[in-house]
C-alpha cells in the first residue's frame, strides 16, 4: 500500500462532513455494497470496486483492517480487459472460413462479432490497478494516492456511490486555508522569496 511504503503522488479533497466516517459498521456496510468484483473468468470488460488495502486479493473487507486512530484506509481496484480490433477481426473472419459460415445481414454479422469478442475476453487477463486512498476524518479530507485526473475521477465516481458524498477538490490555496486559518494564510501571503546558494 502507497501511503505505507512506496511512492506517493497525492491529491487532496475536502469532506464537507465526516460524521458518517465515525461509524465503523456503517462505513464497512457501505464499502461491502460495492466491493471489487473478479472479471478473470468472465466476458466483462471492466469492473470498478473496494478491495482490503491490506489484503487486496481478499474478499472480505474488515474495520480492523482499514480504521487506525482518526484514519480510514481504503483501496480501490480497477481492471480491465481489451480486445484489439484488428484481432477481433481477424478471428471473426478465420472463423467464418473455416465453419464456411454463410452471414446473410449485419445483424448477423454484429452477433457473430459479439460472441467471438465475449469468447477472446473470458480467455483473457485482466490489466489491474489499484488506488489506495485514506480519509483523515478529523480534517475532513481525503488522499488519492494518484497524480492522474482519470484515476481521480473513477476513484471520486465510486466514492459518492458508495458514500452519498463527494469531496471537493482542494488547490493549494484552499489546502492552506484549512491547515492555518485565514490569519495563516494572510502571513503565507506576506513572505518574500528567499534564495539560498550552497557554496
């Protein structure tokens, strides 16, 4: 997990309220409801989901595993699986000769296209991802361990879903005035840049 060991590339978000944060049962119930689903041995080609940040292979997702002191660690998983076109077309077209098929519309054609790619995708593997995330409750604010605005923007997606809640987005500006009030930030803004050359 990112926020433990590794790199970290964070973002900041503002909770508005957190008091349903407090609520171990409540927030494991809700996390529950939209909890990652396994795509491997299936013919979808996405699937968005929470995942145990401690054991993210896990299908369970437990309070003692995601709450430490006024933090709430969370983790979500996205894999997708993709077919090339090109090969698509390719195994539509073998298939066709070799069954000497006979594919007299395009609806037929567009079935025949459908079943070949839902075939290809249960073989496939998932490329997977995962986005560990931790909400600071006594701040009301929540870490994306991402620089991407994709990323950002599924993990934020799920988030409201699973929560009814959607944090805002928190610039360095806003971030400042949070952490120092608006007496810190009017002396932020009264320091001058200072150089330092080490010779």
């Amino acid at each position: 997990m990112g926020f433990l060991s590794g790199v970290l590339n964070i973002k900041r978000f503002f909770i508005e309220n957190t008091d349903f944060f407090k609520d171990r049962e409540s927030v494991v119930a809700n996390l529950t409801n939209f909890i990652f689903k396994n795509i491997e041995n299936s013919s979808s080609e996405e699937s968005i989901g929470w995942v145990n940040p401690m054991k993210p292979c896990g299908t369970e997702i437990k309070a003692n595993d995601i709450f430490f002191s006024n933090y709430i660690f969370l983790a979500m998983r996205h894999d997708v699986k993709k077919v090339s076109p090109l090969f698509l077309d390719l195994k539509v077209n073998q298939l066709i000769e070799k069954e000497d098929l006979e594919i007299k519309s395009n609806r037929d054609l567009k079935q025949l296209k459908e079943d070949v790619k839902n075939d290809l995708l249960k073989r496939s593997l998932p490329s997977s991802k995962i986005v560990d995330a931790v909400i600071d409750i006594k701040r009301s604010i929540l870490l994306i361990n991402s620089s991407s605005l994709k990323t950002c923007s599924l993990f934020l997606s799920l988030f409201e879903k699973t929560f009814a809640i959607l944090p805002i987005f928190v610039d360095k500006t806003v971030f400042a005035h949070i952490s120092t009030g608006s007496d810190g930030v009017k002396k932020l803004s009264e320091l001058n840049e200072t150089v330092i050359y080490d010779e």
